[in-house]
C-alpha cells in the first residue's frame, strides 16, 4: 500500500465544497451583494448546468468595474469575470495544486468533474490550514 503523504493526498479531501455562486446573467452588483452576505472574495460564475463558466473576484470588481466607473447594476458578470481558468480535476493531489499555484502565480483554482461541472474551489488559505508551507 502506498504510504500517504501531504503530497499525495487527493484535493478532494482539503477543497472547500459547499460553495457559493452566482449565475451567469446575473450582475455585478447582484455579485457584490452575493459577496458581502456570504463574506467571501471569490465567486464561481456558473451556467444553469452548473458548469464552471468563470471566476469573479473582488479585485476583478475594483478594477474593472469601479475603478472604470461602469455601472454596477447593468454590468453582467461575464462582461469582467476570469474567463481563462486554470482548473483541476478530483484526481489531482495537493502536491499538483501547489505546483500549479506556485508556477501561475495564483491563489484559487476551481476543482471540475469531467463534465467540467464545479465540485469545489481550492485555494491558498486551504493548503495553509491543511499544513502546507508556502515558502
């Protein structure tokens, strides 16, 4: 059998699973209000499927919508989520996930099925609080 190791365990077991989203079509200010009341930084925007469809965070937010002074209540999140995710699948292991993070300079990445319908969302608070060193 082999010997389990942080690096090898699966991110199935250190993902973050119970996530809230927001719909495509919805709009950013519907996000914003979204964020506030569920206090987190980061939505999975999602298809009626349930298909990762983009990231919106609040950075996207600040910059390309307040900082540009576009109009919150009109604006769609798919006008200025991610679009160009970086995801993995339930087969990959917490050693894959901090490489990947380590390599593109990033803090979140979604986990898809094979269907590509979101599961879950690993990020860099996650590996820290399963023991994993950053430095």
């Amino acid at each position: 059998m082999k010997k389990l190791t942080t690096a090898n365990v699966k991110v199935s077991r250190v993902m973050t699973k119970n996530l809230v989203t927001v719909s495509l079509g919805s709009t950013v200010e519907e996000a914003v209000k979204r964020m506030i009341d569920f206090d987190v930084e980061c939505l999975p925007v999602v298809d009626s499927k349930g298909k990762l469809q983009g990231l919106l965070t609040f950075r996207d937010i600040i910059i390309k919508a307040v900082y540009s002074q576009a109009d919150v209540k009109k604006l769609k999140v798919e006008d200025i989520m991610t679009k160009d995710l970086v995801t993995c699948n339930l087969k990959c292991t917490v050693l894959d996930v901090v490489k990947t993070m380590k390599s593109k300079n990033l803090r979140r990445i979604p986990v898809v099925n094979t269907r590509n319908k979101l599961v879950g969302l690993i990020t860099d608070f996650d590996l820290a609080l399963f023991g994993w060193d950053f430095k």
